[in-house]
C-alpha cells in the first residue's frame, strides 16, 4: 500500500489541525512537521496546542465526564468492543504508518496496533468486572463495603517508540472505569496521534456519545505542562525518560494529583551454564536490535556465566552479523533506523565514551550511508564488552547498543542485573529450578517484571506493565491496574434504630 493512500485511509492529509475535540480539530498554534525516519520525506503538518484552545478541550471534557461516569460500565465497555472492531478494520494502514512514521519494523508496528485491540477485548471484559469489597463492621445492624468511582479526566502523555499501543493501554481501561481522555501524543509522531483520535471519533459520532470522552492535544513538554500543573486533570499518565518522569511527578505532586509514570530501563538477560543456546541467542538478539533498541524493555545487558561468555560471546556476534537493517517497511528487514538525528548523536556519543573507557567493542558501531540510508538515521548495532558500575553501562541509551559482563555465581548475577537506577525488565535463561526461583523471590530481581527462558521485550497484555526505582513505579495494562483510574470509596450503612459508635465510644445525649 502506498504511504499516500495509507494517509488518505487513515484521514490524514498534508495539513492537520492537532488540537480535537472527539472529531472535530482546530487550533492555528506553531507548525509542527513530520518527516519519516525511514526516508526522511516529509509525512505531513500539524498544527500545535494552544493555552486557548486547551481551555476549550478541557471544558469539553469536563461536560463529557459529567454524562459518562453516569454510563453504566457495560455500556462504556460496548464502547470500547466497537473501537477495537475499527481497529481491526483500520489495522494494517494504522500499522503500516506506525512503522513509517516511528520507523519500527512493520511486523512490529502491526503487533502495536494487536496489542491495542487486545487491550480493547481486556477492556470490555472488565467493564463487567469492577468489583468492589464488602466486609463486616463491627456495629450491630450495620454494613460496609468499598466501591470505585471514576477519577474525571485522565490526561496521557506518551512516547514516540509506542505512538499508538500506549495511548490504548490507557484510554481503554480509562473509559470503561468512566473517566474521559487527553492525549498528548509524541511531536515526533503527530500523524498517528491524529490517525487514532479519527477512528475513535468515528465510533463516538455513530453512537452519540460526547466528544469530549476523547480529546488530543499537540505539542512539545510546555503542552504537556498546561495539563500536568491543571488541578482539573485527576491523574497523568506519563511515559518517558526518567528525567521527565521526575518533572511530572514533582509537579503533579505539589497540586495532590495522581500519576502514573512509565519511566527508563536498563535491562538485563542474565545468561547462566544449563542455558539452552538457541532460545537465548533469538531472545537476546531481538531484544536488543528489534525497535533499533528503542524500547524501554530492550535488552541493554548481558550477564554471562564465566564458564560459557566466550561460547555466547562469539554466538551473540556471529548472530549480528546476520541482522539486516533497511526501510522498515521491507518485511525481509530486521531492524530500521532511529526516529531522528539526535538519537543518533546520543548514540554515537555513547560508544566514544565506552571506547575513551578503554572498553572493547566487539561490533563496531556507526552510521550507515548509501542507496536506502539517506535519512542519515540508520544505524548499526553494537555489541561492547563493559563492566556494570562504568556511568555509560548504568544510564540509558535509547539505541541498539548491548553491553556483554560476566559472572562466577547467581548472587552475583543478580547482585549485577539489580545494580542500576532502573527496575523495569529482567529475565534469567536457566533450565535449573532453583536459579529461576531465586531470581523470581524477594531475593532476587527487583524489576517490575521478571521473566525466565523469554527476552526482556515484549509483554502481554493480561499482565500489569510496568518497573521499580527510577522507572517510576507505575503500572498499566492488566491486571488490577484498573484501581489507579479510579478512586477508592468507603461506604458504611446503618439500618438500625440507633447510632452505635465505632471502637466502643459513648456519646449519649
């Protein structure tokens, strides 16, 4: 499918107003131009966020939540069911910009748009769900129980490496839980942000719902500012880098406002002897090139057993060798480029500090040039031998750079693959029982997720995502992850004729 009649299905067009209002878009703020990281031709236009036309969104969702938290919750769910029935519909456009525009493979992009209509079916299923808690008072003649309530407007600002999937991670269990959006979506990936608020909008025009249920906004960090210092907007959810992270979160805390943070990671594969190689290489390998390393789970570290790290070292860089890296949208590629020039300079920045270390590289890195790499974002993935405590090891790279250690026992392992500031991911490639159950106990990863005989990327959606420490504690998908887009009431009923007192206390008048 051409990238014109892709646009042309998805509703995009040159020009595209970035401020909306379920349908309708408006808003004359700065341009904002995306061009493709893949051949660096210009996408389209947008319009950004202005302080006025942010008023007119959220007023629009403050009128919308007054009608949809009053929604009964099947109801919204049968919302949602429609939204990823168009989703189907609209999957291999939406899929096939995600990766033309971010610049991810486009089996990776599809998957993005699967994992939002996932979400879509795990939704539907909890709007039956919300289940609250009831328990015995102590008085005579009465009852408690605990119950949910929507939170009002849930503000959203995510990351251009998951343009479309993270947004619906939230948005879905948002709605059925009856709280209403704003999405501030990636400058860098304007288009799909536009391409989702058109779908959804679809579906609130065909049902008559408020527009306002669904709201985007468009910008750099000053239009995510508007929402994170707006006390009318309950919760923000963010995703980012953790320096972000820590702006948002010490600004929403000031007003007493509620955050989720989906922060940095710095994962690690610990590689031990009983491993079974052909699992590990295919595990690793994508972990740390699928994306062009940019996902917040990619593996980042490996941690190799001293008897089997020259096996697995000479594997791990026989098995780059066969990487093919080009246009994303080539199915027969592995990896594309880095969403832009800068994340290039951030990565080439990286490797001279690990050589100016003194550090090995056993794959050279750098920048490819020629037929098919003008965009001048194409990569190659390095492999550079390191140690855990060096200061380019412990921070974040977003880019296909994987750093090989060693280790003598799984103390140590585990002591190496805890011994950074994030907590995201982790996973341990082991056929003994007692080494996964000691990586998954107390004692052992202190990730968010951990994981054995799998890679560090990729999550399903029935599980809660998201890590520890400077990832920001923060979850979101499955699970109970529902609770934080709701806020928690305790009711208590007497139907007696008298007013006992709680813990025994008289007051007789």
């Amino acid at each position: 499918m051409q990238i014109e009649n892709i646009l042309q299905s998805l509703g995009l067009n040159s020009e595209n107003q970035g401020t909306a209002v379920g349908g309708r878009f408006f808003g004359s703020g700065n341009k904002i131009h995306s061009f493709s990281p893949v051949d660096a031709k210009k996408i389209g236009s947008t319009s950004s966020t202005t302080q006025q036309d942010y008023e007119e969104v959220v007023n629009a969702a403050l009128e919308a939540f007054a009608v949809w938290r009053t929604t009964p919750a099947p109801v919204r769910g049968d919302m949602v069911r429609k939204f990823g029935d168009r989703l189907r519909e609209k999957k291999a456009a939406l899929g096939a910009l995600v990766s033309y525009e971010m610049g991810k493979s486009l089996q990776e992009g599809l998957g993005e748009v699967q994992e939002m209509i996932d979400i879509c079916e795990f939704a539907v299923g909890l709007s039956r769900q919300l289940y609250g808690l009831t328990m015995h008072s102590e008085r005579p003649s009465h009852r408690m129980y605990e119950q949910y309530h929507p939170l009002g407007i849930v503000g959203i600002i995510s990351a251009f490496n998951f343009p479309v999937a993270v947004w619906s991670w939230n948005t879905a269990l948002a709605w059925v839980c009856g709280d209403v959006c704003i999405w501030k979506g990636s400058e860098k990936t304007p288009m799909c942000s536009i391409a989702c608020q058109n779908i959804i909008a679809e579906i609130l025009q065909e049902e008559g719902l408020p527009a306002g249920i669904s709201c985007l906004i468009t910008g750099d960090y000053k239009v995510g500012e508007l929402m994170t210092k707006d006390h009318r907007v309950a919760l923000i959810s963010a995703t980012g880098s953790t320096r972000m992270g820590r702006i948002v979160g010490q600004t929403v805390a000031e007003r007493f406002g509620k955050t989720l943070l989906e922060l940095g990671g710095n994962n690690a594969m610990i590689i031990t002897p009983s491993a079974d190689m052909k699992v590990t290489l295919t595990a690793a390998v994508f972990g740390a090139v699928g994306t062009a390393g940019q996902r917040c789970t990619s593996t980042r570290r490996l941690i190799i057993h001293t008897s089997v790290y020259e096996k697995y070292k000479e594997a791990i860089v026989n098995a780059y060798k066969q990487v093919r890296i080009g246009n994303p949208l080539d199915e027969n590629n592995h990896m594309g480029p880095l969403i832009d020039k800068d994340a290039v300079s951030n990565y080439l920045q990286t490797i001279e500090e690990a050589k100016a270390a003194g550090n090995t590289i056993l794959v050279e890195g750098g920048v490819l040039e020629g037929a098919g790499y003008e965009s001048g974002c194409y990569v190659k993935p390095c492999i550079i031998e390191a140690q855990n405590h060096q200061a380019f090891v412990q921070k974040e790279t977003f880019a296909p750079i994987l750093y090989i250690m060693t280790y003598e026992s799984i103390d140590e392992a585990i002591e190496l693959q805890n011994g950074v500031p994030q907590g995201l991911s982790s996973t341990i490639m082991t056929n003994d029982l007692r080494e996964s159950e000691q990586f998954l106990s107390a004692a052992g990863s202190d990730c968010g997720i951990a994981n054995v005989n799998i890679g560090t990327s990729g999550a399903e959606i029935g599980g809660a995502f998201g890590g520890e420490k400077e990832t920001g504690g923060g979850r979101e998908s499955g699970s109970d992850a529902w609770k934080i887009y709701m806020r928690r009431q305790t009711n208590t009923i007497n139907y007696g004729r008298s007013v006992p007192l709680a813990q025994g206390i008289k007051f007789d008048l």
